[in-house]
C-alpha cells in the first residue's frame, strides 16, 4: 500500500507540472507567433512576466 501511495503522489505531481508547462508554452508560442519575436530573447523573460502578473 505504500508503494502505491507514493507511486500516486509522484504521478499526481508530474501531471501538475506536466499541465503547467504544456500552459505556459502554448501562451509563450501562441504570443510568439503574433509577435514575431521582434526584441529577441529577452522579450521572452517579459512575455513569461507578464503572462504571470495578469494571471495574479
């Protein structure tokens, strides 16, 4: 029974951070598509920003 219920934690987390990322990334792309990349990398860290300050 102990197996099973860390086996379930660890599959419950992965899925959790699994979901937040594929999030994050279809925002990040989606964006990236529209914008065309225009200020490099750095857009990127303030595309990421600014998706978590409206989110909060």
């Amino acid at each position: 029974m102990k197996k099973d219920d860390k086996l379930n934690v660890y599959e419950m987390i992965f899925t959790v951070i699994a979901i937040v990322f594929l999030t994050l990334g279809a925002l990040i792309l989606f964006d990236y598509i529209h914008i065309n990349n225009q200020f490099g990398n750095l857009y990127f860290f303030r595309l990421l920003y600014n998706h978590v300050y409206y989110i909060y």
